[in-house]
C-alpha cells in the first residue's frame, strides 16, 4: 500500500499520480520469483500497461486484462470530481463510497487497485 499526498490540478495529473504509486506498490511487494530478470519483465509490463478510458461519468483505469479503478469526471450525487471508486465490474464502478480523490491526494493506494472499506 502506498499513500499518495500529492494534489493535482487536472483529472490527468491525478491519474498520473495514481498509477506512478500504483506502479511504485507493485514493484515493492509483487515477487512472485527470484528471479530480477523476470521481476524486471514483469514490472516493466504492469508499469507500461494502463489504458485509460474516458467514458460518460467515468474515467476507466485498466491494466492488463482488469481495471483498477474508476475516477468521476464531474460533480453527482454525492461524488465530486476526482473521486477514486472501486470496480463492482468492467462496466460499471461500486457507488458505494470513494476511495479518495485524485485531485485532493492523501489516499492510500495498492497496485490492485483502490482499497477495500474498513
């Protein structure tokens, strides 16, 4: 887990931060050999890997064949800009309660994506 406490002025530059921490996360605690050729391979791999998708309310996240997360493009309901939820699924984010907000910083991130809640 990596705690982001960087703010942001765009949405953009939130996301950056967000995958440069999520990235930092996995380079820390995924080993699943001993090998440094293939932990190289592999980080190397996740850390080029995200797709972001601009959907209606949503920015999508993804990396490899999941997504990590979702990021509100605009003010609704109870949400604000920036806000970081969990997926429920590939279409659709858990609108229970974000996650944190990627315009605010001060959040805690893992390279699976936004924490679960306490």
């Amino acid at each position: 887990m990596i705690t982001v406490n960087k703010t942001a002025e765009t949405l953009n530059e939130g996301i950056m931060n967000m995958t440069n921490a999520m990235t930092e996360d996995y380079g820390k605690n995924f080993g699943a050999s001993d090998n440094k050729e293939i932990k190289e391979k592999m980080w190397k791999e996740y850390a080029t890997g995200f797709e972001i998708k601009t959907m209606k309310k949503f920015i999508k996240v993804i990396n490899g064949n999941g997504v990590k997360a979702f990021i509100v493009m605009k003010d609704f309901g109870r949400f604000k800009m920036g806000d970081i939820l969990k997926p429920a699924g590939w279409r659709a984010p858990a609108l229970n309660q974000a996650r944190g907000n990627v315009l605010d910083g001060d959040y805690a991130i893992q390279w699976t994506g936004p924490l679960y809640l306490k």
